[in-house]
C-alpha cells in the first residue's frame, strides 16, 4: 500500500486497476465521504432512530468509518447497520495498518475487526463486509435500506455499478424513504438511476455539485432535477444499460 496524502490531509490510495484515485485529491478522503455522503444523508433521515446503510463499495473505508466518527462527534443515539461489498480482499485485510486520519483514532479496534473478521457488532453498530461482487450480493440481499452511499470507481472503468439494471437492484431494495448519495453528476448517470424508478436531486453541500435520489419527491433537501427535460434538451443523452457493448 503507497498511500497518497489528500489536501485535507487524509491518505488514500491509487488503483492501478482502475487506474483512478479512491478519493478525489483535491477534496480530501474524509473531506468528500462527510460532505459528499454522511451529511447528506444524516440530514434527510435526522429523525430516525435505526437506520440500514448500503455501502458500496467499502474500499478504504472511509463511508463507513465517516459514518461512525460521525455519529461519536454528535452524540446521536441512532443504531446503524451497515453492508458493505467489495471485490478486493487483499485490500481489505491490509487495512489494519493503512494510516487513517486522527477523526478515527476511537475507531481502530473497529478498523481492526474489520480489516480481519469484515464483521463489527456492539450494541450500536453491526458492520457486514461482503467480499465478492456487489451485484451478485444486492441479487440475494432481502432487506430494504435507508442510505445508499453510491460511491463506486467512475462509470468508464467500473461501469458495471452505474447502469440502469444495477439501479434496479436498488430499487428493489429501497423503501419509501430512501437517499441514495453520490458524487456523480453525469447525465447518462443520473438517467439510470432515474429510469429505474427514483427521482434526482442536486445539492452543492461546498463547492462540488452532488447526486441525490429517492423514490418520492421530498423537500428536506437539494433540488429537484426534471429529467424530461433534461432528456428533452438533450435528445442524445441515453442511459446506461448492461447489454450496450462500448
Ligand atoms: C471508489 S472505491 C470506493 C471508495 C470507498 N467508498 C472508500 O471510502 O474508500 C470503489 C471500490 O469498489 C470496489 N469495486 C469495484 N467494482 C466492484 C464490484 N463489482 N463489486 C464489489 N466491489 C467493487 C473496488 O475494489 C473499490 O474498492
């Protein structure tokens, strides 16, 4: 593991399979997963007090680990579960020695379970990782979530996670109430999401513009996108689908 200093100053890592940073350099690792993801998130569903995450896809762990730091800092009193895919084993073994900002310095017995057993319970928190592939997990899951952190490699080189069936999928496993969160903005993007069945919003919680979908509009938070039009202005724009071969 190389790790890569980020301007907020916490490490992440490069992939040389992907060929892409797992965080933005100049956003900052636990910068991008608060802003882009938790607060977000946190915001819309404040008022309940149990909430069931996605996480895809775990990587270096920092959406999980936000998520935690996170509740700790503001003292809520929320049980969370969280499930979380990832393809890389290897990855996550090593992660018991990756060097995390000092925000999880409460949190390293967690890393450490995590990073050997992928799997964390106490009275509070219960964490799955699932090593595999997250489509083939989301196909045998039976259970609805409220939080989706959508924060798969870019849809060019991990274009399996952004398409309108693997939305699909999510669907199937929302509820009436469900965020999903992501730092996507494309248009064939959000036309997937869109196409299967949920409803975009935009928010700009600093200076980078977010995704948000539900199932239903809501005005707690970002705004409403109307995607017909979008698609009305821009005749070209297609979603992305399983079968187009690129
Ligand atoms: C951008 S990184 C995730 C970053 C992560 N949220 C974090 O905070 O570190 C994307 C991750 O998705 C994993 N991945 C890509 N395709 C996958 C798939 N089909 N199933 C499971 N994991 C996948 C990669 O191995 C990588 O760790």
């Amino acid at each position: 593991m190389n790790p890569i200093a980020t301007v907020d100053g916490s490490n992440t890592l490069f992939s040389t399979q992907y060929n892409q940073h797992y965080h933005n350099i100049d956003d900052g690792a636990i910068h991008e997963s608060l802003s882009k993801h938790i607060i977000p998130a946190f915001k819309f569903h404040q008022d309940k007090d149990e909430l069931n995450i996605l996480d895809i896809c775990f990587g270096l762990g920092y959406n999980t680990l936000s998520t935690l730091y996170y509740i700790k800092k503001n003292n809520l009193n929320k049980r969370i579960n969280i499930f979380s895919p990832e393809l890389n084993k290897k990855l996550v073994n090593e992660l018991k020695d990756f060097v995390y900002p000092k925000e999880f310095d409460d949190l390293k017995d967690i890393i450490y379970q995590l990073s050997t057993n992928k799997y964390y319970k106490n009275e509070q928190f219960e964490i799955t990782i699932y090593i595999g592939d997250a489509r083939d997990y989301l196909e045998k899951l039976n259970l609805k979530f409220d939080v989706i952190y959508q924060d798969a490699f870019s849809s060019d080189v991990n274009y399996e996670l952004w398409t309108k069936e693997y939305f699909d999928l999510l669907y199937k496993l929302s509820n009436e109430n469900t965020i999903i969160t992501t730092y996507s903005i494309a248009t064939p993007v959000r036309l997937s999401i869109y196409e299967a069945g949920f409803i975009i919003y935009q928010d700009i919680p600093i200076k980078r513009k977010i995704t948000l979908a539900f199932r239903k509009k809501q005005n707690k938070i970002g705004k409403y996108v109307d995607m017909e039009l979008k698609k009305q202005r821009n005749k070209k724009a297609c979603a992305l689908y399983d079968d187009i071969i690129r």
